[in-house]
C-alpha cells in the first residue's frame, strides 16, 4: 500500500501557495492549507482541486503566523488531524518597498515575525512528532533577494536572508533523525504579494531618493512583464520535497538560477555593481550635493 504524503502548506490563499495546494493535491498528496482566512480562499481552492466539502486530502487550517496563540491552535489541530506530517512548506509572506531612510521599524518587525519568528515557532511545534516518525522535509521558500541584498526592500532581503540561516543551522540538527531541510531560493513570479492588504509600500517619490525610486520602478514594472505564472512553480516545489540530503538549496526559476550561479563567482564588489547597473542606480557619489531638480 502506498503511503499518503501530507504536506502543511502556510499561505496556502493565494500566489504561490495557492498554486503549490492545488498541484500537491492533484498529485495524491494530502495538503493542511494554512492560511489567515480559510473563508473564501477554500471554496477556490476546492473550485480547483476538484475537492469535495468531506475530502480528506484538503484539509484547511486558520493561522496567522505573527499571533502566538494562532500558531499553537494551528499546530495542534494539524496533529490532531494528520498526525506528524511529511513536509512543512514555509511559503507564507509579506512583501514591501521603500528605502532604509523611509521603512518604519514596526515594518521590520512584521517582516521578520511573518518570515522567521513565526515560522521557527510553527516548526518548534511539529518537529517532535516529525523526528518521533523519524521523516520528513521542511522547506523554506526563500527568494533571490534573501541571495544578495536588494536596494529598497531591505526589510523583505534581511528577513529571507535569516530565514536560509535558521534553516542551514536547522539542517545540521534534524539531520540525525532522518529529516531535511531545503531552501528554494524563487525568481520573479506574478503573484499578488506586491498588491496584498498587508504589503506595505514606503516610497516617497518626493523624497530625497525619488530619483532611484522613479528608475527603479520602471524597470521593476518591465521585469514583471518576464515574469513566469504561479502555475510553473510548483515543478520546483515536487522536486524540492523529494529531495534524500540533509540540506539542499534549489531554485525556481531561470532568474534565480542565473542569480545564484553568478553569486558563487563574483565576489561582493562585482555583485554590487551588477545589482546598481540592473536597477539604474547611479554610482557612488553621484548624487552627493545634487541640486533638486523638478520633480525631484
């Protein structure tokens, strides 16, 4: 008899998430979507599916990864429902925009409780009963911003950042009981993160950085016209839970890829000045004293 594979998926309502249910699903897995607000996302997911009210194999779960009461209620009821699952999927997130001068720091806190600190607190909670089983993948959807620190998101590029460290350090302690850890590191995909309720924009286009913002913004606008739909990810996400080592990076995406490879040859100045001339960013001292121009 084959074994069903359940995989708890966070930010399961939309985006890559919503795409990663509806594939996993489709596959023979059984799926714990774990979102915010179940209600409508789970009559569109199950729209998708094909999933009857009484399926067994889509299982919903409220949880709100920057409340502590949220999580625990979240993890319990994953137990209570599957048992110890096969993998963790980390895929839930905020986006921002705004330059270090312009983020708030309540900003920085929200993203580093939605990316890591709840995170850790979610997987602290099912890791008992995944190491008693003595398998399992967890994986952490990181992106090429968590590769090499992007001007204006800052918040977003540190909180990815820590994210790959937690789940390097993590890899190396689980390992022992038969588990893994993978990162998959994501290019661009059109999702709705940059338009979601709690994605916060701090750009000041008046301000003294409007100049890089306004070059930034339109060459950001051109890149998501390349960018891949949500539908391609999940290709990504199967190989990533069949992976056997105890610690694997992978990427989704031709960007990512192509980010990563160069982050291994380049050393930081080359990378700097990649990500500057991308981005149409002037060199250093450029606009030192600049007068203020109209529109400026």
């Amino acid at each position: 008899m084959v074994e069903l594979r359940t995989a708890v998926i966070t930010g399961a309502s939309r985006g890559l998430g919503f795409a990663s249910t509806v594939r996993l699903y489709r596959e023979g897995w059984r799926v714990v979507a774990a979102m915010r607000t179940p209600e409508p996302a789970l009559a569109l997911l199950r729209q998708a599916t094909g999933a009857g009210e009484d399926s067994d194999r889509l299982i919903p779960v409220q949880l709100d990864l920057t409340d502590a009461p949220s999580i625990s209620s979240a993890a319990k009821t994953i137990e209570d429902a599957v048992g110890a699952p096969y993998a963790l999927v980390h895929n839930a997130g905020i986006s921002a925009a705004g330059m270090v001068e312009e983020a708030d720091m309540a900003l920085w806190q929200k993203m580093f409780t939605t990316h890591v600190l709840g995170p850790v607190a979610l997987t602290q909670a099912l890791l008992p009963s995944m190491r008693a089983a003595g398998r399992g993948r967890i994986v952490l959807i990181s992106s090429a911003a968590g590769v090499r620190g992007q001007p204006a998101t800052a918040p977003y590029s540190a909180a990815k950042g820590a994210l790959e460290r937690w789940g390097e350090s993590m890899a190396c302690e689980i390992a022992p009981f038969g588990l893994g850890v993978t990162v998959l590191v994501t290019g661009t995909y059109d999702t709705d993160i940059i338009t979601d309720a709690g994605t916060t924009d701090d750009r000041d286009f008046d301000g003294p950085y409007a100049r890089l913002h306004r070059t930034m913004n339109t060459r950001g606008r051109f890149a998501m016209k390349l960018a891949r739909p949500p539908e391609r990810f999940p290709d990504s996400l199967l190989k990533a839970l069949d992976d056997g080592k105890p610690f694997r990076r992978r990427t989704a995406g031709p960007d990512a890829a192509m980010l990563l490879a160069c982050n291994r040859i380049l050393p930081a100045a080359a990378m700097h000045h990649m990500s500057r001339i991308v981005l149409g960013i002037p060199r250093q001292g450029a606009l030192r004293f600049a007068p203020k121009t109209e529109g400026d």
